[in-house]
C-alpha cells in the first residue's frame, strides 16, 4: 500500500512538532444535502400536515389479530413487503403495498387520500422516478444519512420541490399511526392536498445539485400549479406485473436541449479540487507490519 | 489549502474528470457511454499514479462498469431487507445491474468522516477513541 | 565507390520524321499541347532579310502581363473563372519560384489549375494531390490538381478549395499570365488585377544575321544519317544549340571556350537569319510561325531546311500537356522542328536527365 | 405484447424539459435490459415448486464479482458513442474545461512563459477541448474543428459544429488547441497513448516534429 | 526536394564580413542559412557567447537570387569535445543551448564519438576534415544515430582551400560513406570568408566526389538540411509532443517578416 504521507506537522506545545502521517484522497467536490429549512417554515409545514391529516382522518387500521398476511405477495417484487405489525427497530419504515382493488378492507382507512400519497422511502423513489409528485418531505431524523440522499439528486432532476422537516416522522407517525414515517411524497394532481402544496411549496427552499443547477439555472424550481386539469392518468397497474413504469412515450429530447440557449453555459463552474487528509486508522488490522520492513 | 499535495496536476486532473462526467450527463442524459468513459478514465489515472479516492466519489461510480450512478438515471436506490433485523439501502446499477449495498446501521460512521481522522484533532483523544473499534462489516461497500 | 562518376546522367532525345501534308502528322498537337514557352529560335539559312509575312508574324506576338504577390485563391475567385477562363483560355505561369524549392503555380487553357507544392505546405493546405514521381527517397513535393471548369459555385468542393486558398493558407506568388480572349474582351486582365501591381510586358525580338557558317548536311529521309552522306539528328541538334548560343564552332587552337566543330560531312553556308523571341509565347502564336515557315518554300530557294527551336520554361510544372516535369538538376525542355523543303520535318523533342519521356 | 403504462398524464406546462430527458433516460434504459419475450414470460405464467426441496444450508459463497472482461465490455459497448451528438451540448464541457486548464497553469496571463504551459499541457487531459487540425498527411482531415468527447490512443472522437462525430486518427496529424491567447501543437504521432497513461508517462526526447 | 540551405557559415567578429557572405549566400539561391558559433573547452569555464541577433546584422534580410522571400538566417552553435565532461554542458536543459536553434557537437575521440551518436541530445555531428580521421567509424553508432534522426556534416570549404585538406576530406568522407551509405549527411560549406561558398547545385555535384548519389548528393544540400532545423525546432518543444507559443506570435509569422531573435518561437513545422 505505497500511500504517499505527506507529514503533516501538527503544531504542538512540546518542542519537536511530531509529524503525523496523513494520507491525501481526493475528495468529491460536490457536497449533496439538503437545503436548511427556516424554523418557522418548518412549524408551519408541520401545523398544516397536522391539520390535513386530522381533517381527513387517514389511519392505519391494524389488521385483524390472527397472524395472516394481509398482502398478497408479489411475486418478483421489488418493493419491500415487511409486515406492518412487526419490526420493533427503531427505524424501521413502512412500504404499505399500492393496494389492489380486490382487497378492499385494507389497512388504511380511506383509500382515495391513501392513494395521492407516497409514504415510505421506497414507495417515494419509485413515484420520482415514474415523475408523479408535486411535493416530496424528508424527516432530518433519519439515520444513516444515505437512506433519503439519493432523494434529493431525484427530485432536483425531476425538478420537484423537496426539503428535509425536522420532526416530521413524529408528528405524521402519530396522526398515521404508523412506526415512523420518513419520506412522504404528495402526488402531483392530488385534489384533497392541494391547497397543502400550495400553502407549502413556497415555503420550501430551491434545491441545489451543483452539477445539476448549472445547466438548468433559469427553469424557476419551486412554481408547480397544481391546478392543472387533473386529468385521471390512465394508470393500469400492471396487477402483478413488474411495477417499475415501462417507459412508453419516447419523447425526442433534442426539443428539450434545443431549447437552452447559450445564456446557460457561462454558469457552468468548476468546483475547486477539494483534498482531504485523513490520520491512517490504527484500529485497522494491517498485514503482519512486522516482517514488511517500514523503510 | 492543497498547495503542497505531491502531484496535484493529477488530482486537478481527477477532479475535471469528475465533473465533466457529471456536466455531460446533466446536459444530456442519453449520453451514458460518455460519462462512463470519464469515469473509466479517472480510475486508471488513479490506479495508475496510486491517488486515493474518497468513499464518497466511489460510492458514485459502479465497480463493475464504472459508470456514474446517479439515482434516477443510471442508478435505482432502494431499501431492502437483509437478516432479520437489519435493513439495507441497495444501489443497483441500471447499465451493468451491479449492486451496491450500505447497511443502514445509524452509529456506523465512515472512518474518513470520523473526527479524529483529522490530522489537525489533537492526538491525546484519538487514543481512546480509536480503541472501540467501529463494527466493520464486510457488508458495507469500502 | 566512384561508379557514380563514369555514367553522365541520361538524356532524352526524340526524334521524329514526318511530312506535313499527310494527315496524321502530330506536328500540331505537339506545339498545342506544349503551353509555357520561353523562347522562340528561327534559323533561315541563305537568308539576308526576313520575308514581310514572317515578320510582320515575329513581331505580332501577344503581350502578356506579370502581377505580383497574386494569392492563388484570385485564380479559383468565381468571377475571374467566369469572365476569363470559361472565355477563350488563359495560360498562367508563377514567375521567380523554382520548381524543386517552393510552391509553383500553374493554369492550364483547359481550365485545371496546377499547384506543385513542398511537403510543409501540402500538409497544410487540406487539398487532396498525388505525390510528385520525381521526388528522392523522402517525398518532398506534392502535385494538387483543380479543374476550375468544373468548380460549380455552391458546391462543398469549391467552398473547400475557396477556404483552403483564402484561409487556411495564403499562396501568394508572382504571376505571368495571358488571355487568349475570342475578341469581344470587355474587361481585361489589367483591370482585373490593378490592385496587384500588374505590369504589360511585350516579348523581346532579337535578329541576327550569321556569315559563312559551316553546317552539317542532313537529309531528310534518314534521321540517323549514313556515314559520308549526312549526319544524324542529334549531332545536327548539338550544332543548332551551338548555332543559338553564338558559339564558333570552327574549333581553333586559340578559342579556350569550346573545342565544339561542326559535324562532318559539312559544308557552309554564306549567310543565315537567326531570329530569337523571348517571353511568355503562346503556343497559338508558334504555331502560325511553323505554318508560315511552311509557305516560306512556295517560291523556290536555296535553303535546304529552316529550324525553329522552342524552348519551355525551366521551372514550370507541367512540360507536355498536364505531364508532370521533372526536375534534378536542369530542368530543360524544348523541342525543335527543322523543316525541308519537300514539306518533310524532322521533330525533336529533348527532356532533361531526370524526367520523363515526353510524348 | 409488452405491458406498457401509458404515461400520458398532461404534466403543467412549467414542467421542466430538463426532467423530462432524465426520465425518458432513466426508463430507456431500465426497458433494455428485459427483452421481449422475458417479460412475456414474466408475466404470463409462474412456476410452482410442488414439493418443497429443502437443501440444507446453502452457504452462498460471496463469490468476488470480478470485472467485466474485455469481451464482455466490448459487448455492452460500453464506451461506443451514439453517432448523433450535439454539438451545443458539450459547450458547458468546453467551459469546464477551459476553467481546468486556467487552473492547471494557475492563471494563463500572457506573460506566463509558454514553457512552463508546455510541460503542464503535456500531462493536461484534453476531453471537452476545441480542437483543429492544422497538418496532416492526409489534407481532407485539415480543417475539422470540434470539441473532443473521447481520446483513446490512437484516435480522437470530436464532434464538429454540422453535429456529426468524427473520428480522427492521431497518427500524422498536427492538433491546435487554442485557449487564452496560446496556440498550442500537439503532434498526434508521438501522443499515441491512453490518456490515463499520459499522466503517468515520462516523456523521452524522440524523432523530429517532422510529419 | 526542399529549400537549399547552408548550415554552417563561421561567425566572425566584424560584422560587415558576416554581412557580406550572407548576401552572397542569399545571390548563389540558398533560402536558409545558420551562423555558427564554435566553443572550445581550452579552458575550464569558457564564457558562452550570446548569438547576436540577426535584427541588428541586417535591418533588411536579404532576398534569395530567384524568389521573392527573404533569407532565414538560424543560430547554431558547434562544441569542440575532447573529453567527456565537457558534455554535460550539452544537456538540453541548459540555458545555452536553448539560445541556439541548431546544436552540433564534433567529437575528437571514438568514444565520445560514440556517446555523441547514442546518448548526446545534438542535432549534427561533424567530421573533422582538416586531419587524418583519429578513429575508424564502425557501424553501430553510425547506425543508432541514423535511427535517432542525427545528420553527419562534411565541411568543404576546407577542400577547396589547399590539396592536402582536399585529401583528408574526401577520404574521410569515403570512409564515413562507406558506414552510412549515403543516409543522413549534410554538406555545408563552413566559409568565413564570402569568396569560399559555392552554388547549391555545383555542392550537389560535389557530393558524387564524396562517395554520394546524384539524389543523395541533392538531398545532402536541401531535404536532410530542413531535417535537421526540424530536430533542433523539437528541442524547443516539449518533449517533442506539445509547442505552445503565444498567440499574437503566429500572426507575425503569417506575415512572413519575422524577426528572428533567438527566442522567437518561429513555427516551422
């Protein structure tokens, strides 16, 4: 491992600095994260959800207590199935299944609202990569932190508001009533949340993907009207089939990069080289150092 | 700050490459081959020349076809379920259907974030700190 | 090591034997095809005075203009094609380059534009060519043809060849050139190329009249000549260059200059009339002269044979036709027509060492 | 007969374009990958195990994926450009690139003595430059002018301003790069090297910058 | 075949000689010419001289007799070596070399005659012609400089000087012939004085008494001379690969009146 330490002297009280090895990595310039959210913004999002959810009374109705599954199980599904009653981690989220039509007494109460939600990390990414979201909230409480990242490079591609609330999963969980509840994601013609979006997309704060924001500068982020005809998407899940959208329509994109004029190009910037120098771990087991003479 | 970094033109180097990666693909998103190009590019220079990388560039990059995953358009991130209590979030790579996968456990920090891998963190703490060793395991993409 | 010393480099002497009136007598292809002349020589023997015709011919040669710092891209302009080239024909040589060292330029009557031009420039220049047979082991010089007839304006090829003149790389060299327009000349070359410092030169007409010259006597039916009789055709080209050159060849103890003599049998003649026409000469204008000379023996004379030598130009591209001219050391090529007075000609046509035969 | 959705819904008219390539992408490629008949067989019939085969504790290997092999890259055309490239869309690369290269020679201020320009070039990478060829062996590549997508060692891909990929080879040519007041040669005979290798190379003094 | 050139024309002090020799270089058609400037290592530290600028020799270049150009006039700098140290003077690196356009090296033994062909970065080797040859040429020096693109210069100015010169040159030169067969010799005339230079053509002549061929001999005065200005232009660059210069310098050259200062960066190739 012929890593190249670069001595760095640590400036230190006793006499001689002792020179502690480092080793340089070349570091990613871009740092992905979420936008902060102002306090009272957050408050805000957090009455108007606490409002909504009370209002329209969605629950999660425990199923029966004889230990059946509920769910029919898919086959080849990618979504997670966990059963809702169990799993006591402390993370642990829910993918309620997109219900079918034949089981009608599902576990959540009414079934329209459920369906213009997206609850659940997964049930989130697979809406944003399909594009049918107008609003996406992220609980800060989430840890480690790249269970919900990729969320953010996903919105910001599709261009839809997204930010980080903290305290969300407690607040939502309890009206819910689910364990915890860490990704939730409005979708984009939904008529019981629309005024939610509204109220709440200008209060979200514009993303920021470097190497996304360069190309796109001028397209304004945060306006979605969702007013816009909902037009009843011609959705017909596949009943078993594989869930991720075929893609159908292939849109010619060369209207979209024709469009971006040259306006763009002088915001594109290279991100200074970010190097970043890291003490060697000691706690990790090495090859016996012993006979592989230092220098 | 990295003036003295022995061959910074490579690292400069690495750091265009990158980019120009992730410019290409932002302009157009049809242009995988490009990108991966790049990426292919930046990790012989760095095989090469023996530069290290940070966790957080090869997470982005597939091991297999070294292309860059992003979510959305050459990656899909889910979370699933491995042994019974532990859950993981699984980066599976659309070109090459290569997956990377990252434990979810939450007190698993990466040694390069770690504070007392800073060299400027004063050496007395480090000792002790060191000493619990952090649950490596295996599963967890280097 | 010395075997390099004893061979004197190779050259080539044509010979040809052919009368005029017979149909399939080459004599004027060759004169037309042979575009850049440099100089004319006629030798009249047993002749004081030229006759009027003859001279009113020697003196009618056409003026002809040399420009300077002409870029070649003015050649390949679209208006100079229409106006002069597709109209009549027009003869452009590059004047002061040498064929072997820099780029040399070249129009031919039949529209195609000749650039001889070294590795460097070709190189740079983006225009297709084919390597020149002549050069040593290292290909140094490339031969680009463009026929300008053919150059339809909007077409990619002439935005090509437009560009690679004009911005790519600029050729610029001095030029001769003449128009051999069809009369109703409503512009001219001068006006076309005032703002290049055009100037009109005339060829220059020089006479002479030799006394007592000894000459070799040749016979028009054997071209190589029986041994009393008559001498052959390249021991009669050698006293003719002699002739041209002033030099005595009566091979005296006292002349240092040259141990040349005339070739035997011989006899001499009191008087002959040595007309020399130096310029940039059209082939058009030769031609009236050798047909002239032709009539000369309607009404009887005592000449046996008039000759008439044409020289091309050293350091052009082209000798014969579009033939390319090679060049090592000298870079002659001329040919000469002695014509009897039974309307026989013998023709002879010499190319320097290291060239190609011509035609 | 592929169960395609029908993703017809009316998006607002704000909606982006931008997110509308990174989708078609992002689905065109996820289709790929299944063929025709894979998802026909998908969804049409399920096989059932009867009996439940137990076959004790299948210790499942964690076999080291290795790489692909250099068939299977070739096969997966990883690397193969799609011919159609626009050429307006690499201009943020250039800009990218134009940036790095100032950085390289930390500020190319005229009186910067090319020499030092010189050896930072040599190692420099060269994706996304304008390039030209100013000499060549064979004239008809004289003139193109491009931004480099791809150097691989003997050629380079650039795409030129008609939108069209061209592939030049490096052998006996002479390239311009142009950038802040300095033109630069590169002799393609002697940069027939991977570009990765470059930066690790050192350079002998070798031949003449004859073609 | 390419420009004729004259590679070696002495530089003396007065320079109006100097002046005179290049004009007559200029009438007799020869395009290029470098000035050379001879080091001897008599003693330890001998000063470089600065090449003059051509500027000052002339306000106005020359035009060459039979084209409408001017002369290029090149700097070149020849190191008299007899011994092994003296050599890493003639690293490329060292500032004065880089003044020089063209190096040439003329090796008094046959082991620095060896090191000249296989290591020694130079662009011609001369051969002593004012003596008997000190050592017999074997081949794989001869050869490795061949393959590295190094032009072995005969002066033969000397020849015409005085017979017993005339001698020793033209068996030296026979017995180099007989090594490298005619491939990679250059012919210069090494004149101070403008009486002792000759036409291109007659040198090609010349070149058969050399133990050339006709094409050889031609070649000896125009295309292995553009060779060798090429080699020493490849110094400047970096490692051969990459030749930056500044902009506004290419647009003076496109004019053609360049000014040739040791460190103008003329783009040749």
């Amino acid at each position: 491992m012929a890593a190249h330490h670069t001595p760095i002297s640590v400036g230190k009280a006793s006499g001689k600095a002792k020179t502690v090895q480092t080793k340089t990595s070349f570091n990613n310039p871009y740092n992905i994260c979420w936008s902060p959210l102002e306090r009272e913004n957050m408050h805000y999002i957090l009455e108007i959800l606490q409002k909504r959810f009370k209002e329209l009374g969605l629950q999660k109705k425990e199923p029966p207590t004889r230990k059946r599954r509920p769910r029919i199980c898919t086959k080849g599904q990618k979504g997670d199935n966990k059963d809702p009653e169990e799993g006591s981690w402390d993370v642990m989220q829910e993918v309620p299944m997109e219900s079918s039509e034949e089981e009608q007494h599902q576990g959540w109460s009414n079934l329209e609202v459920r369906k213009q939600l997206a609850i659940g990390i997964n049930e989130v990414t697979r809406a944003l990569e399909k594009d049918e979201l107008g609003l996406v909230l992220v609980c800060k409480s989430v840890k480690p932190v790249h269970m919900t990242n990729h969320l953010i490079q996903l919105s910001c591609s599709r261009a839809v508001p997204a930010c980080q609330v903290p305290r969300l999963s407690e607040n939502v969980s309890a009206l819910l009533c689910l364990k915890s509840v860490l990704a939730l994601g409005f979708m984009r013609n939904s008529e019981s949340f629309v005024n939610e979006i509204n109220a709440i997309i200008p209060k979200v704060p514009p993303l920021k993907v470097p190497w996304l924001d360069q190309t796109t500068p001028q397209q304004d982020v945060v306006q979605k009207d969702p007013e816009t005809p909902a037009k009843e998407t011609v959705q017909c899940v596949a009943p078993d089939g594989d869930v991720k959208l075929r893609g159908s329509q292939k849109r010619k994109n060369d209207e979209v990069t024709g469009t971006k004029q040259d306006s763009d190009i002088s915001q594109v910037t290279l991100h200074p080289l970010k190097i970043k120098r890291v003490v060697p771990n000691p706690a990790k087991i090495r090859k016996q150092k012993g006979n592989k003479k230092k220098k | 700050m990295a003036t003295n970094v022995k061959d910074k033109d490579a690292y400069l180097r690495l750091n265009f490459l990158y980019q120009a990666a992730h410019c290409v693909l932002a302009t157009n998103p049809e242009n995988v081959e490009l990108a991966r190009f790049y990426c292919h590019t930046e990790k012989n220079i760095s095989k090469r020349l023996v530069l290290r990388q940070d966790p957080s560039v090869k997470r982005t990059i597939c091991k297999k076809c070294c292309s860059l995953l992003v979510p959305g358009v050459t990656a899909t991130v889910r979370q699933r379920k491995c042994r019974q209590r532990q859950r993981k979030t699984v980066v599976r790579c659309l070109s090459c259907g290569k997956t990377k996968q990252f434990l979810n456990n939450p007190s698993y920090v990466l040694w390069g974030d770690r504070p007392e891998s800073q060299p400027q963190y004063p050496q007395s703490q480090s000792k002790q700190v060191a000493t619990q060793k952090p649950p490596v395991n295996s599963k967890t993409a280097r | 090591m010395y075997m390099h010393l004893e061979q004197c480099p190779r050259h080539l002497l044509v010979c040809e034997k052919s009368n005029f009136t017979n149909e399939k007598s080459r004599h004027g292809i060759h004169v037309q095809s042979h575009y850049f002349n440099y100089q004319v020589n006629m030798l009249i023997p047993e002749c004081a005075v030229l006759p009027s015709e003859l001279n009113a011919l020697v003196n009618s040669f056409e003026k002809y203009y040399l420009v300077k710092n002409v870029p070649v891209y003015e050649l390949v302009e679209q208006q100079f094609i229409d106006r002069f080239v597709k109209k009549g024909s027009v003869y452009a040589l590059s004047y002061n380059t040498q064929i072997d060292q820099d780029n040399t330029v070249a129009l031919l009557p039949t529209g195609t534009l000749i650039l001889s031009v070294d590795k460097d420039t070709y190189e740079e220049l983006g225009l297709e060519g084919k390597s020149s047979q002549y050069s040593h082991k290292a290909v140094m010089r490339y031969v680009i043809t463009v026929d300008l007839k053919s150059l339809v304006p909007g077409t990619a090829k002439n935005k090509r060849v437009m560009w690679a003149l004009k911005e790519k790389l600029l050729v610029k060299c001095d030029f001769l050139i003449m128009w051999n327009s069809p009369g109703d000349e409503d512009f001219s070359l001068s006006t076309h190329f005032e703002k290049y410092q055009c100037k009109e030169h005339a060829p220059a007409v020089s006479t002479k009249v030799l006394r007592d010259l000894p000459y070799p006597v040749i016979q028009s039916c054997d071209l190589r000549g029986n041994p009393e009789k008559s001498c052959d055709a390249s021991e009669f080209m050698e006293w003719l260059g002699a002739v041209t050159s002033e030099i005595e060849c009566n091979n005296e103890a006292s002349n240092f200059l040259s141990t040349f003599c005339c070739p035997e049998p011989s006899s001499v003649m009191e008087k002959a009339y040595l007309c020399t026409v130096t310029g940039f000469l059209l082939p058009e204008n030769i031609c009236k002269l050798l047909e002239q000379l032709c009539h000369y023996f309607d009404e009887p004379k005592f000449a046996q044979w008039t000759s008439l030598t044409v020289h091309g130009f050293a350091d052009s591209p082209v000798s014969w036709g579009s033939a390319e001219h090679g060049f090592h050391k000298g870079g002659e090529n001329f040919y000469n027509f002695v014509v009897f007075k039974n309307r026989d000609y013998w023709l002879q046509m010499a190319v320097g060492s290291h060239d190609g035969c011509p035609p | 007969m592929a169960l395609a959705y029908i993703a017809t819904k009316e998006h607002s008219p704000q909606e982006s374009k931008q997110a509308k390539a990174f989708i078609d992408s992002f689905l065109k490629r996820s289709l790929h990958n299944l063929q025709e008949e894979e998802i026909q067989r998908h969804t049409d019939y399920k096989a059932v195990v009867l009996e439940h085969k137990y076959n004790g504790k299948k210790t499942q290997k964690k076999k080291k994926s290795k790489g692909l092999s250099a068939k299977q890259k070739r096969e997966m055309k990883l690397f193969h450009l799609k011919p159609e490239q626009q050429r307006s869309v690499f201009l943020p690369l250039n800009e990218l690139w134009k940036q790095y290269i100032r950085d390289l020679c930390n500020g190319l201020s005229p009186e910067s003595n090319p020499q030092m320009i010189q050896s930072k070039l040599l190692k420099a990478d060269f994706h996304g430059a304008i390039v030209t060829v100013t000499k060549s062996k064979c004239p008809s590549y004289v003139g193109t002018t491009g931004i480099i997508l791809q150097e691989t060692k003997h050629v380079f891909r650039i795409v030129t301003q008609h939108d069209r990929l061209k592939v030049i080879p490096k052998r006996n040519s002479v390239f311009t790069v142009e950038i802040d007041g300095f033109i630069t040669h590169v002799y393609g005979s002697k940069f027939q090297l991977k570009s990765s290798e470059r930066s690790a190379k050192k350079f002998k003094l070798k031949g003449t910058i004859d073609l | 075949m390419a420009v004729f050139v004259d590679l070696n024309i002495r530089q003396t002090s007065d320079k109006n000689l100097l002046r005179k020799t290049i004009e007559i270089a200029a009438h007799l058609g020869y395009s290029t010419i470098a000035v050379n400037y001879v080091i001897e290592f008599q003693d330890k530290k001998q000063n470089f001289i600065k090449p003059i600028p051509v500027n000052d020799l002339f306000n106005s270049l020359p035009i060459v007799q039979g084209k409408s150009k001017p002369i290029r006039v090149l700097n070149r700098l020849t190191v008299v070596v007899s011994d092994a140290v003296q050599c890493i003077e003639l690293r490329a690196t060292s500032p004065h070399i880089r003044l020089y356009d063209i190096v040439a090296v003329l090796p008094k033994t046959e082991k620095l005659f060896h090191t000249a062909c296989m290591t020694l970065d130079v662009d011609i080797i001369c051969i002593t012609v004012t003596e008997k040859q000190p050592f017999h040429f074997r081949r794989p020096p001869v050869s490795g400089a061949i393959e590295r693109g190094i032009f072995f210069e005969i002066i033969y100015s000397h020849a015409t000087k005085d017979s017993t010169m005339r001698r020793y040159t033209i068996s030296n030169s026979l017995s180099l012939m007989q090594i490298c067969k005619g491939k990679n010799v250059v012919l210069s005339s090494g004149a101070e004085k403008p009486l002792e230079l000759r036409g291109p053509y007659d040198i090609a002549n010349l070149g058969l008494l050399f133990g050339l061929s006709e094409g050889d001999a031609k070649a000896a005065v125009s295309t292995n001379c553009r060779a060798v200005i090429l080699h020493g232009e490849t110094r400047k660059t970096a490692m051969g690969v990459v030749y930056t210069m500044k902009k506004n310098q290419t647009l003076l050259d496109k004019e053609e009146d360049e000014v040739t200062h040791p460190l103008s960066k003329r783009m040749k190739t």
